[in-house]
C-alpha cells in the first residue's frame, strides 16, 4: 500500500515535471528563446558616495567604486528588458569611525534587473530596478553577514552611440539574516556601453 508520504512526493515530482515541460513549450512559443538569442552584453561602471540615514550607520565620507557585465535582452519584443548581471568587482572604502578603524570591503555580486526604455529599439530615457546576492570580502560596518543583497533603483538615458550614463540608488545589507544589520545606502553615478 502506498504511503501518503510517497503519494505527495509522486505528486510534487509529477506536477514539477509538467510545469517545466509546459513552460519550455510556452516559452518557444511565444518566442522567449529567439529574444534571448537577440540580447545584448553591457558594461557599465560606476562610482558612488555612502549615504547616512536615521536607522543606519554612519557612512558619511565612504565611497566606492564597481563594474559590472551583463547581458540583458527584451521580453517578447517590448521596450522591457531583463537581464542576468554580474559584478566581478566591487570596492567600498569606509571612512574612519570614532574608533579609528578603516576597513575597504571587497565584493562580488550576481542577479537580475529589470529595464525599460522609453523607445522599442532601447534608446532614451530608462528606469531599471535590480536584486543581485553579493559575497564581501570583510563585514561593513555593523553588518554581521559577509553574504548580503544589494537592492538598487535608477535612471539613465541610453544615447544612439550605444553609450549610455545613468543615477542609481543602492542598498546592501543581510535582509535580516543575521544581526546586527545596519545596511548600506550609496547614491551611484554610472556610465557604460552595450555591444
């Protein structure tokens, strides 16, 4: 006789199975493959100053500095763009606290963003927002993680050129994971190019 145990793990399998093979075919039929096959590679770098707010630590005088690649494409043909980013680099400088320490914290960073363009042919003005899990080196200051997320929103214009120059606001921090997590908040000036 069949326990219920196995009965919910034939289940699970079964329904896992059918949502992949269903999702495939939904994908190459709508064309998510070809779009992807389509995409761009874009590398931007960017610098940027620490930000202090009420609940945080202290961050006035920190600056750091980052590259990131990434290869983005659109969804279905649209002026939306997603893409999988990575950042292969990442040095924040923190300024010397009351204590006299100084720390640089070095970084590495992988996730997903969303973008999209105010023209069909991702040119102009465009908003993108983004999630990556980011490794660091050393812990920032009052966060007790080495593994964090850094959250960030922005703005940018994308020239005919394939340059384009863009204002993010980001946020790292352990998302309460661990404690204490006092996050960082950073203002980030970017340019880059796709090719």
């Amino acid at each position: 006789m069949l326990s219920f145990r196995r009965i919910k793990k034939v289940a699970f399998l079964s329904i896992s199975l059918t949502l992949v093979l269903t999702s495939e075919t939904l994908c190459s039929y709508v064309g998510f493959f070809d779009d992807f096959k389509q995409g761009d590679w874009r590398f931007e770098s960017l610098g940027g100053l620490g930000l202090s707010g009420p609940a945080e630590s202290d961050r006035k005088g920190d600056y750091y500095f980052a590259g990131s690649l990434e290869y983005e494409w659109s969804i279905y043909g649209s002026r939306t763009n997603v893409g999988i980013r990575l950042y292969p680099a990442f040095i924040y400088h923190q300024e010397e606290n009351d204590k006299g320490d100084t720390d640089t914290v070095f970084g590495e960073a992988l996730g997903v963003d969303l973008r999209r363009y105010q023209y069909i042919n991702n040119r102009g003005c465009y908003w993108e927002i983004g999630v990556s899990t980011m490794w660091n080196s050393r812990l920032f200051r009052n966060n007790a993680a080495r593994w964090n997320f850094l959250s960030e929103i922005g703005i940018g214009y994308k020239f005919d050129s394939d340059w384009h120059v863009a204002l993010k606001f980001q946020h790292i921090s352990n998302a309460e994971t661990r404690s204490p997590n006092a996050g960082v908040n950073a203002l980030a000036l970017c340019l880059g190019f796709t090719f």
